[in-house]
C-alpha cells in the first residue's frame, strides 16, 4: 500500500492533475466526505488529509510514504528524514514582511529599531532579521496574522501573500518579500528504499507532469 499525505484545499486541488497524469484518481471529495483517508481508483494508493503542517511529520515517521508540503512548511519542519526529489510548481505564493500602512519599516530599519514581529514562521523570520543584522522580538501566532500590527500587538508581520487583498483590506502594506513559495513533494527515505518499484514510478509521471 503506498500512502500519500495531503492538506485540504489549494495543494490538494493542485495536486489532482499530477496524480492523473500518474493514472491516479482519488475517488471521493474531501470537501463532502468526512473520511480522513480517502481511496483511489488503484487499490495499492490512498491519500491521507492532514494538516499542511502535520505533513512533513507524517512522511518521517512513516505514517505516509510520501507527501506533498509547502516550502514554507518544509523550512519550519526542517525536512530531517526526508527526501525531497521534486518542486512541483504548485501552491505558489511568497513569503513577505508587511507593517500598516502608516508605519515607515524603512526608517525603523536604518536606525536599528527593535521591532516587535507576530509570525507562525518564527525559523525563518529570525534568520532572515539576523541576515540584516536586525534585532526583533518574535512573537509566535498560529492565524488572522493581520490582526498582529491593528491591535498594536506587533509592528510587522512576516506571513505567506498571494493576492495581497487580504492585506490591502486590513490597510497593511507589504514592505519586504523574503522568499518564493512552492509545494514540494517529500518521501520517507525508508519506503523509497522498500517500496521503489512502486514509488519510483509516481515520482517519475509527477515529475513529466510538472508546469514550468
């Protein structure tokens, strides 16, 4: 049986086309169906719906074989245990600094100011401040990040931007992109040694279905 962990919604929906292209059809809507782990049209596959931050744990530790995870999640997880062969192009999005719109990031910066910043992505947010030789306080929040720098609670914010709206509507300004987003795929490095026959396969059509 192989196991593949996916999140509900964007990578999921992102997701069905390159399973399709590996002749791979998940047989039930995650959306209507209250099943955590959902069959497909090959009795040997089935997909697991976690969390999109559970799924690099799931694939460590072997409670799936492989999995498909933000790069922004794989960065906080760290991506110990795991084998990541392919960027498949999907979910993107980009990791930014924002600040309201009537705070001036810039002069704050170039006096050294110590800024208080609410992220979930506290791995990343410390290296990229320590790369601009910046001291911050983070503050770890887990959702409704805008809310971080309206309440007062923190001055910037580092969190994922894909339209931008939803900042806009909050009057938040994005200052600082620090990196691009995609989804990955991850495999267990124990099943690709076990289960390759199965495996290398699904790792080969996903990689001919990829969009540049």
């Amino acid at each position: 049986m192989i196991t593949l962990a996916l999140s509900k919604g964007r990578i999921f929906e992102e997701t069905l086309p390159l399973l399709a292209a590996a002749g791979i059809t998940v047989t039930e809507d995650p959306e209507k169906s209250r099943k955590l782990i959902l069959p497909t049209n090959q009795p040997d596959v089935r997909v697991v719906l976690v969390r999109a931050t559970d799924v690099p744990t799931y694939v460590q530790y072997g409670g799936a074989d492989m999995g498909v995870a933000g790069k922004d999640v794989l960065l906080e997880h760290g991506g110990e245990g795991l084998y990541q062969p392919l960027d498949l192009n999907i979910a993107k999005c980009r990791m930014s600094v924002a600040v309201r719109a009537d705070f001036d990031y810039a002069t704050a910066v170039r006096q050294g100011s110590r800024l208080r910043v609410a992220t979930k992505y506290t791995h990343v947010a410390r290296q990229h401040f320590a790369d601009k030789g910046m001291h911050v306080d983070l503050i770890k929040l887990y959702g409704s990040m805008e809310l971080a720098p309206l309440t007062g609670l923190a001055d910037a914010i580092v969190d994922l931007v894909s339209t931008g709206k939803t900042l806009q509507a909050n009057h938040l300004v994005e200052v600082e992109q620090i990196m691009e987003i995609s989804s990955r795929l991850v495999v267990n490095q124990a099943a690709l040694k076990l289960k390759r026959t199965r495996l290398k396969p699904l790792i080969d059509a996903f990689a001919s279905a990829i969009q540049p």
